[in-house]
C-alpha cells in the first residue's frame, strides 16, 4: 500500500464506530425531547366523559348547592383516576416517558393549573362562595389542557379552548345552567375529543 494512505487500524475503526453511535444517540435525543406526547389516552377520555355525563345526571337531582358540589367532586375524582390509570397505561404499552421529553413537558404544564384550581375549590368552600366553583374548573382546566396541549397532538388544546368557552360562557349565564356547561365540557367534548384521539393517534 501507498505510505501516503497508512492502513487503517482497527483502534480508529472502533473510535469511528463509536463516535458515530453517540452522534445518532444525540440525534435520537433531541429528536424526542422536541417530539409531541402522543400517549394521551383516547378511549379513557371518553370513559372519563361518559363518568361526567353520569355524575351530571345525579347533580341534576340535588337541589341543595353543597350536595350538587359534592356530587361534582365524588364523580370528578373517580374520572380523574380514570384518566390517570389509562394514562399510564398508554405511557407503558407506547414506550413513552412521563419523566423526560415531550411527556415531561406536557405533566408539568397541566398539573400546575390543575393544584390552582384545587386550592381555589377549597378556598371557595371555606368562604362559602361554591356558586362560582363550576366557572373556576372549566376556565383553568381549559387554560391548562391548552398549556399541556402545546406539547402534545394539535386535538389537546383544542380541547382547551373550548373548555375556557364554555367557563367564560358559566361566567355569563345564570347559576341553573352550571349543571349543562359542566356536562358540555368534561362530558361531551371529552367524549368526542376522546374518540378523535383514539382513532387518530390509537387507543
């Protein structure tokens, strides 16, 4: 062989190899953590829904305001663990973390607004005003899907907004349509949400 083109030796050959398996790891990084969280549970958003629809049907029947609440928040709990059961689930089957990347992203934009929303529901309790509770769950649940949704399919935070629609709609109507606008939104639009998702993105 030519001295002006040295062999080769297996050393660089390895260094080579490895160089090139840690710039297609970086690639692969970066590639996920700009990525959108797909694992949103399509077909438990619409259980969660379908869990709504029932707890509105018995609100309905309640004709004091402390038990339409109560009502509310036994059926939004059972819901919300719903949710989070087959969000799990999904994360497991997809291969997709909660803990790093898009689905990182997508947990810490959505719970933030959901704590808010707690501390204002039991805040509102103590001083009595429960009136305006429905207003307060539409309006930061929707602020915080379309928060979360930023990181997530294009069909989250349209689901958002339409949450904040139907909050500021609560805010204008009077008190006997909360029950309506509640089963709109974490009903209905989570039904339909819910079934687009699943076909769209599986599951």
């Amino acid at each position: 062989m030519s001295p002006d083109h040295p062999p080769v030796s297996r050393r660089d050959s390895a260094t080579d190899k490895s160089e090139a398996e840690e710039h297609l790891k970086y690639i692969h990084d970066v590639m996920a953590r700009s990525g959108s969280f797909t694992a949103v549970p399509g077909w438990g958003m619409v259980a969660a829904g379908t869990m709504a629809l029932i707890t509105a049907y018995f609100a309905s029947a309640q004709q004091e305001p402390g038990w339409f609440l109560k009502t509310w928040i036994i059926g939004g709990t059972a819901a919300a663990c719903i949710g989070l059961v087959t969000l799990l689930r999904k994360t497991r089957s997809s291969g997709v973390s909660l803990r790093s990347g898009p689905g990182r992203k997508y947990i810490l934009s959505l719970v933030p607004p959901l704590v808010a929303a707690l501390v204002l529901t039991v805040a509102l309790w103590v001083e009595g005003s429960t009136a305006i509770v429905p207003e307060v769950w539409l309006l930061i649940y929707g602020a915080g899907t379309v928060t979360g949704g930023a990181h997530s399919v294009r069909a989250i935070p349209a689901l958002g907004m339409c949450h904040m629609a139907l909050g500021t709609m609560a805010v204008l109507a009077s008190e006997p349509w909360n029950n309506l606008l509640l089963a709109t939104g974490f009903g209905g639009l989570h039904i339909l949400f819910g079934v687009i998702i699943a076909r769209k993105h599986g599951g």
